[in-house]
C-alpha cells in the first residue's frame, strides 16, 4: 500500500527514475553480495575475535539504515543512520563522546556532546554539502516521535564525507524524506557495506571506498565486552591491509607520482586530499563519556594501520557512545545514579576499537563496487583477484 501510494503521486519522469534507480540499486547489492569481508580472503587484523556478524550491531540493541540515492549519470550518494537504541532516544540518551582526528569537515551537533556527555538523537552520515538537509531530518522526526510533544530542544549529531568526485554535490540531491527513510530502514543484524547509503559516491586509497563495518568481543577475563565500528571511508594514503603494502604493491597510493621517477602514466592519487572518514564506535562496556572519549581517540590508530595518515585535507571524526546506561530526560531526583568502569579496565576497549577500525575500513573497500558518475568519472573496486594474490604470496 505504502509503494503504491508512493507511485500514484508521483509525475512520470519521477517514477521513471524511482523505477530505474530501484533497478540500479538491486543490480549493486546483488554484485555486493558476491564480493568478500576481510575475513573471507584470510585478512584477520588484530588478535581479538569477532561478533558473530563482524557488525557494529554485534553490540545488541543498535541499529543501522540507509537510503541510497542513485539517480541519471550523476546522482551517486545517499544517507546512512545509526540508532543506539530502537526506543526514544530523546527521553533515554546514552553516553557518548566525540573525537576530531584532523578537523577539515563539517559535523553537526559535536559541541554539546562535548558539553553534556551523551546522544540524543540517530546518528546520521551523509556527503558534506547533506548536513544541513540531515539535521533539519532528524529535528522533523525526533519532534514527531511518541512522547516527544513537548521538546523544544533536540541536538541531532551529523557526520559527512564529500562525495563531490563522483556525485553532483552541489545539486543537494539529499531530501529530509531520503534522510527519515534512511532512519525508519534501521535494523538490527547484518549490516549492508560497500556502495551503499552515505558510502554510494565515496572513494578511498584512490578505489572505490564505503560504508564498512566490525566488531571485537573481549574474552570473559576482560569484562567480555563488545566494541562494534562502523566507517564511512572517503580518504588517501598508502593502503596497507593487515600489514600488507597493498597500495605499493598495486601500484597506487598518495604521492608515488613524486617518488618513483617511472610512474609518470600511474593514476592520480591527489584526488584524495579532500577525502575524509567518519568512524563510529558503540560499546555495551559501562564507559563513562570522558573514557568514551579515550576511546575514541584510538579509532585514528585503526585508521592509521590502514594508511592513512591524516591528510590536510581529510576530515578525520569520531562518535562513540556506550549502550550500557541510559540517561533520562527528566527524572524526580537530582542524583543520577550509573556505574562506570574504572580507568584502567579500558585498554582492552582500546585495542577492540582499533582492531574494529581497521577491518571496518577493509570491509568498506572489498564490499564496495565500481561506480560510474558524475562527468563519466568510474572510480574502480579493489581489483579481488590481485589482492588475493597478493595475500596469499604475502602469508
């Protein structure tokens, strides 16, 4: 019913393109299927295991959508939404804490978590010039959630990356309705990766770069936490993969134009100055927002194990935010009462966020497609076969 009077609204050019971008859009995560995890060609980075979905929604309760927009030859970006909870985040917030790595970005809603400790709000991705579309979308459906009649106040938290290269940026092609879609799709299990959501037009290590995601469960001595991560990765450098020179070796990495004398016919890697990644970190770990903080901070050594190195240009952001406590909105005492783990139960958090980084960011490279967009431009998946030659050379 709801397709339906979807269609019946809409004018033909309209449906045209609802129609063809329907038919893109399964055609891509029918060829994301058929691509591989980190894990599935021998890459396991780090020494902790896994959740049994490799998925930031390993950490129960979270949940993640997107809304993707493929529309015409220049249309390639998209929206994705990350729910600490399926309640009313507004009346039960959950700690949190933000990171900037490097600052060349445009987050919204940063400040007063910075000031308050906590998230209220889906955490939304989208490309840079989105931010202000997704921050009115998450104003419109936080007022209209149940319970919310009388909020006057809301801080919605947007994340962005410029997916300028191949999508038509400056045509502001995000609605606040693809934004809403992007929360209303929010599930928790596996979790969709690659050229998908706020990942359509994004690119990394000079290939196709996305949406990814991972996850780390501490051994019970440890607290038997999980730490999830999901990545937007959209940046350059030298892509190294569980300690692989890949981007060496295939040839194509940040600044080999000025330091191999025969590379004059390598493809460009400057393209990426104005990349950037957005990491986002959940924990059912009782972390308080000052040590959510400290974990976020190690998000950028996941990021640097990958390559990057955090270029002038890269707008390098953390969220992260714990599941274990909930802060509500209004309450009949004046004391709070949580518990929070001590300082030094943290480093095995530490270690699952980096070790969940930087598979997060593999898994966004391998599950990613070739996408074809604005001015012709074809930005190429991670060549598989090479890879797995490389790495089986490499073991």
């Amino acid at each position: 019913m709801e397709i339906a009077s979807t269609v019946k609204h809409l004018q033909i050019p309209e449906l045209f393109w609802l129609l063809l971008s329907s038919l893109i859009i399964a055609c891509s995560v029918t060829a994301q299927s058929e691509r591989p995890r980190a894990r599935d060609i021998g890459l396991t980075p780090g020494i902790l295991p896994p959740g049994p979905l490799n998925a930031i929604t390993d950490v129960v309760g979270v949940q993640v959508g997107h809304s993707t927009l493929i529309k015409g030859e220049a249309v390639r970006t998209g929206v994705t939404a990350i729910l600490p909870h399926g309640g009313n985040l507004f009346r039960e917030k959950v700690p949190a804490a933000v990171y900037v790595g490097n600052g060349f970005g445009k987050a919204a809603g940063f400040l007063q978590v910075q000031e308050l400790g906590h998230i209220e709000s889906p955490i939304l991705l989208t490309n840079t010039l989105s931010v202000g579309t997704a921050l009115a979308a998450g104003v419109q459906w936080s007022l209209q959630q149940p319970g919310n009649e009388d909020v006057l106040s809301v801080n919605v938290v947007v994340g962005e990356t410029n997916d300028g290269d191949l999508n038509d940026i400056r045509g502001q092609h995000v609605t606040v309705r693809d934004v809403i879609a992007a929360i209303e799709a929010a599930a928790s299990g596996p979790v969709a990766e690659g050229s998908i959501g706020a990942g359509t037009g994004t690119r990394a290590f000079g290939w196709k770069g996305g949406i990814g995601t991972a996850s780390r469960i501490l051994p019970p001595s440890l607290g038997g936490y999980t730490v999830g991560a999901l990545v937007q990765s959209n940046f350059g450098g030298i892509l190294t993969m569980d300690g692989i020179p890949v981007g060496r070796l295939l040839g194509r990495y940040r600044y080999r134009e000025h330091v191999e004398p025969d590379a004059g016919n390598a493809p460009r890697t400057d393209d990426q100055e104005g990349g950037s990644c957005m990491m986002v970190l959940a924990t059912d770990a009782p972390a308080s927002p000052r040590n959510l903080q400290r974990l976020a901070k190690r998000a950028v050594l996941g990021l640097a194990r990958t390559g990057s190195f955090m270029s002038n240009g890269s707008g390098d952001f953390v969220i992260a935010f714990s599941t274990a406590n909930r802060i509500p909105s209004e309450s009949d005492t004046t004391v709070l009462a949580v518990s929070y783990l001590r300082n030094d139960a943290m480093s095995p958090l530490f270690l699952a966020a980096v070790e969940s980084v930087e598979e997060a960011v593999y898994n966004s490279l391998l599950q990613a497609t070739t996408i074809t967009g604005r001015d012709s431009l074809t930005v190429q998946a991670l060549p598989l076969d090479r890879l797995q030659e490389i790495i089986q050379n490499r073991r």
